[in-house]
C-alpha cells in the first residue's frame, strides 16, 4: 500500500479535529476554513516529460524487465518530495514541478548498481527513495532530470544470527515489516520513531533516525554494525566487528548521507530479545524546567527508562502529547507538563525500573497520574503526522521542527526558538501556538521537538519560511544542532553548512566527489552542489 499522495499515511486513519480544537484555531490564531476545493490526484497533468527512450530502455535492462521501470502520471506524483507541510502545501495545489521522470524498482545490490550505471550513461540524477517520509527536503534534488530508486522490492530479512544477535535487513523493508519477521524469531529492534508505520530501514540509516524508545534502545545509527553501499563508482562495504580500531569508522560516514554518497543496499543491526512486558505511566510537574531537571537525572544517573519525554505547558494544555485525545485538556485546564516513563524488558527487571526511576521522579517534584496518559500515549503515538493533515484540511499551518543540545544549553535553546518562531509570526500577522517536548535524552544532552500552528497566510509556503529561516538562526546561535533525527535535506543544507564549517565541507565535497564524480546522487541534499 503507498502513502496517501497528498497527505500522511493510510487515507482510513484520518480523523477530523474536534470542535474544541477548530474552535481554539478560529478564536485564537484566526484560522478560516478553506474556500478552494482539494484537488484529486486525477485532475493533476504532468507537464514534465519522462527520460529518453533511451534511457528507459537501459534501466529496464539493469531491473529485469520495464515493468519495473514506471512512467505512469500517478507512480511519479507519489515520488515527487516528501511529507513535510511546504511539501504537501504545494501538491495539494497541483505543484509538481520536481516530478521525477521515472520511478524505477530494483531488487538486488547489483541491480542498483547496474541502475547507477545506466544514469551516469544517459546523464539522470538519482533520488533514492524508502518510504518517502522526508520532511526537510531530502526528496527534492536540485535538477529536474532524475529518477527516484524505489527500493521497496528490496524487502527482506537475508540472515539472523541468534548468538550475536545481528539482523541482516535490506532497504526498502518498512519498519512494521522488519518487526514482524524478527518478532517470529523473537527478536525486536526496538525503532519506533513517529514515521514507524511507513519509514524503512534504509531510510532510518541515511537519516540518522531515532526512534520513541531511544533512551532504552539507542538511536538506529547506534544499532548498526556494518552496511553496504551502491555508488556510481562501485561497492563499499563496511563494519567486520561489533567495534574496531582499524582506522576512522567508515559506517559513520555514510549513516546520515541521506543518498548523497551512495545507496545503502543492506544495513546489520544488532537485535534484542523481544521484551515480556511494556509499561507506559503518566507523571505530571510543575514546569518544564523542573521536568527537565528530573528527566536529566534519569539520563544521568539511572535507572533510565526505556522511553522518557516531557511535554511543555503548552503542548500538556492542548493534549498533543496523547494525540488520540487532542484537545482533552482544555476544558479541565490540566496546569503543568505531562511527563511519559515507559518501561520494557523482564517482568523483574521492568518492576525494578520503574520502583527505583519513580523514586528519582518524585524527589524532582514529580506527581504520578497513573498509567493511563501513558498507555494513550502508546496508543496514539503515530497518530500525530495524521492530526497535521486534519489542521491542514480546515485551514491552519502545522509544522515541526527539531535540534539537541547539551544539557546546560537547553533552557536559552528552548527559549531562543520559541521567541524566533513566535516573533517572526506575530509580525507576519498570523500569532501562532507553540508547542514543545524533549523526546531522546543522553547523559550529556537532550533533543528539543517543536510543533508550530497558526494561519496559513495568503502563500502559506512563502508566509512559513521567515519562520523557519529565523528558528534555524535561533538554533546555531544558542548552540543547538541543525538536526538531531529529521536529517538536513535541502530545508537544512545551509545551516549545516555553517555548523560543520568550510574546511568540513570540503572534505565531504571530496568524499561525494571520489564516490559520486558526475554528482548524480540527490543533488543539492545534504551539500549544495557544485555549480553553487
């Protein structure tokens, strides 16, 4: 099943927005309905026109046959960009200048190379593609002349070793999939980031993902062990142990790459046994900074939980932290930050945690409200990017953002981006919510994942950018990073730039250059390209 095309997810999840919430956008932020109808995908015609003949020919011959090689107006729409706001504000208008002009589905390592091959011979770009999830702009290279690498024929578990507890998983397998086939070994992962439903392996490796759990299961650049990459100028393979000395870590470079330096082909991830018990609790504080204090305790000291997030006082207020029970808040006036503890593992080892981290919680000043915010929020926890389509569907903006920094730094972050997001909205005419919550803790720092609604604007894609532009100054100048786990794409590319500085970037641009000479892959993601 694809992605709805205009939208997130399975089209039958959606659900509309109760009257509390649209009555809040139209009092509040002066949102108004919609006065255009929606487009259907039917009444969108593509002007852009496939590759040569030539070229289709030669990439059907590299995938076994043209069936696999697609040219039809509603396979390349569902490949054009990714899921962030601009991106769908803009297809629902009928914007699909960046269409690729083909989609073309390999099946093997040496198919992709072959793939790689054909395009530097007919002069194609190539835009590898999981399961389209982006939301910085990692699908939107910057030439018109490429093709998207549909890589979900590349859906397999090719070997599980129980006694090193390591998965060998191709690509294009969507998280669901991967936890299914490795649950009949009785196994888990443990990645569950918002995009778990639709998101693949390959793309959690090119990303940099971090799932819900990653206090108890790491980030996914943590679990791999080695992986594989498909580049115009042939294979790289890299990882031979759990940890080596032999040189620089070569996996390092290529996780994060988001296909700019090659096409991740299989990745090895360390596996877990499937835990016996999952708990989730509610602890309520009486501000972020003191939520914030206790969650570092946890991250520093221990016990840590297997998941461990605190919502601001805005985001508690209007529920987002239990998406299935948004806008529940309002008419208590729930005061406070909600805080989730979730705990997975042993049955003993479970009911140890949570005994000794409750302890920490409550000397921070933390009060526990009970196991049902926290199993509402298990429940829903994939249901936001839903809950974005239905603000879209009646008229507001609703976007996110997101950066880490080390704990000393977070209050003046936390601060910084909330006045630049704010300031810079008021101004425009359109005062906006915004919403906040800390979701993957370290022992040295934490993440901070904004949420930002108001009124669309007349362009709301050029009414959004002074905001964005002005958030991502905010964070470089407070000492964040550009990106803790949505990736850089072409939304980020030029505070990255900065923050990894000029001499960085050269030796990048070297890397991509001896891996990449006629820059086919992504371009303009990730790095500007050279004509920049």
């Amino acid at each position: 099943m694809d992605m709805l095309w205009n939208g997130w997810g399975d089209p039958a999840k959606a659900a509309p927005l109760p009257d509390t919430v649209t009555g809040l956008l139209r009092d509040l932020l002066g949102v108004r309905p919609r006065t255009t109808p929606a487009l259907a995908l039917e009444d969108i015609s593509l002007t852009e026109a496939t590759a040569a003949p030539a070229a289709l020919a030669a990439l059907a011959e590299a995938v076994g046959g043209a069936e696999h090689v697609r040219t039809d107006t509603e396979s390349r729409i569902r490949h054009t960009r990714g899921k962030s706001t601009p991106d769908l504000l803009r297809i629902r208008t009928g914007d699909v200048t960046d269409v690729p002009r083909a989609v073309v589905l390999p099946a093997s390592h040496e198919e992709v190379l072959a793939v790689l091959r054909a395009c530097a011979a007919h002069a194609l770009a190539v835009v590898p593609f999981g399961g389209g999830t982006s939301v910085v702009g990692g699908l939107a290279p910057e030439r018109r002349d490429f093709i998207a690498l549909d890589l979900r024929r590349m859906n397999g578990l090719l070997d599980l070793d129980p006694v090193s507890r390591t998965a060998v998983l191709q690509p294009g397998l969507r998280a669901p999939e991967a936890e299914a086939l490795l649950a009949a070994e009785g196994f888990t992962l443990g990645h569950f980031p918002q995009s778990f439903e639709w998101a693949t392996v390959g793309g959690f490796a090119a990303a940099r993902s971090s799932g819900q759990a990653s206090a108890g299961y790491g980030r996914f650049d943590e679990m791999v062990l080695s992986l594989t990459l498909a580049t115009p100028e042939g294979t790289v393979e890299t990882g031979r142990a759990p940890r080596s000395a032999a040189g620089p870590d070569l996996r390092q470079l290529f996780l994060g790459s988001e296909g700019a330096f090659g096409v991740i082909t299989s990745v090895t991830v360390r596996i877990r046994p499937l835990p016996e018990q999952r708990l989730y609790e509610g602890w309520r504080f009486a501000s972020f900074e003191e939520g914030a204090a206790a969650l570092r305790r946890l991250a520093q000291d221990g016990p840590r939980p297997t998941v461990l997030r605190l919502s601001d006082e805005t985001e508690t207020l209007i529920g987002l932290a239990q998406p299935d029970a948004i806008g529940a808040g309002l008419a208590g006036g729930d005061a406070g930050c909600l805080a989730v503890a979730g705990y997975e593992g042993t049955a003993q080892e479970t009911a140890w945690r949570r005994e000794q981290a409750a302890a920490v919680l409550r000397a921070c000043g933390g009060t526990l409200v009970g196991s049902e915010p926290g199993e509402r929020w298990a429940h829903g926890r994939y249901s936001a990017p839903y809950l974005r389509d239905a603000l879209l569907d009646v008229g507001a903006f609703a976007e996110t953002l997101e950066t880490a920094a080390f704990w000393s730094r977070i209050p003046e972050l936390y601060s910084a981006v909330r006045t630049a997001l704010t300031d810079t909205l008021t101004q425009a005419g359109t005062p906006p919510l915004v919403m906040c919550h800390i979701s993957h803790v370290y022992e040295n720092g934490a993440s901070l994942y904004f949420t930002v609604v108001s009124a669309q604007g007349e362009d709301p894609v050029a009414h959004w950018t002074p905001a964005k532009h002005a958030a991502n100054e905010a964070v470089l100048a407070a000492g964040g990073t550009i990106s803790h786990h949505h990736g850089v794409g072409t939304d980020h590319r030029d505070w990255y730039v900065r923050e990894a500085g000029p001499l960085g970037i050269e030796a990048l641009r070297a890397v991509k250059h001896r891996l990449d000479p006629g820059s086919l892959l992504n371009p303009g993601v990730l790095l500007p390209t050279d004509r920049q």
